[in-house]
C-alpha cells in the first residue's frame, strides 16, 4: 500500500496544480531500476509530510501528455510544484534526507 497519490493525465490538474499546500511529483516508468529505488522514499517521504506537502508519482509511460507537458526527458526526475507552478526540478535517485530537505524549503 503506498501513501503517495497515483497522479494520472486525467487527475494531475486537480491534485497537482490547484493543490493549495506544495507538491512533490515522482515521474517513473516500472521499468527503470532507479526509479523503482526512488519509490519507497517518496511513499516515506508522504508518510513523513502528510498534511503539510502533497507527494504523488505519476508512470510516464501511462500518461505521455503530462510527461510531455513538463519535458521529462530522463526518469526519476522529481518536480516540485506551488502554486500551480514547477519552482524546483531535481533528476536522478535521491535520498529521503535530500527530498526533504528540499520540500521543508517550501514550507
């Protein structure tokens, strides 16, 4: 059972761009080893900030059009968004510390 939400095309307007608290978004593919490593973190990571940032992961290869939207070219790439708006884009596998050492920055 994860604690992020499942973002899809259809949903990610709603909980991602009207949300009014940050969000953090994993896009990821099943088939890429780094992001499957990187998923744990991020259901940690909404465990951890539950209430105060939204964390949600969304599967490229599932929902093209929002993948295209935001230009993700590499995967995991993590885009944290306020607003509305993407105000920090981070690429690669990172630690639970790192994220949320980011995410507390938007607080």
């Amino acid at each position: 059972m994860t604690n992020a939400i499942e973002l899809n095309d259809v949903n990610f307007e709603k909980e991602v761009k009207k949300s009014s608290v940050p969000v953090l978004v994993d896009f990821f593919a099943t088939w890429c080893g780094p992001c499957r490593k990187q998923l744990p973190v991020v259901d940690d990571l909404a465990r951890e900030f539950a209430g105060k940032v939204r964390i949600g992961k969304i599967n490229v290869d599932q929902n093209r059009k929002t993948a295209a939207e935001y230009t993700i070219n590499s995967i995991p790439a993590l885009l944290v968004f306020k607003e509305g708006r993407v105000i920090e884009k981070l690429a690669g596998l990172h630690t639970q510390e790192q994220l949320a050492s980011v995410l507390k920055k938007y607080l």
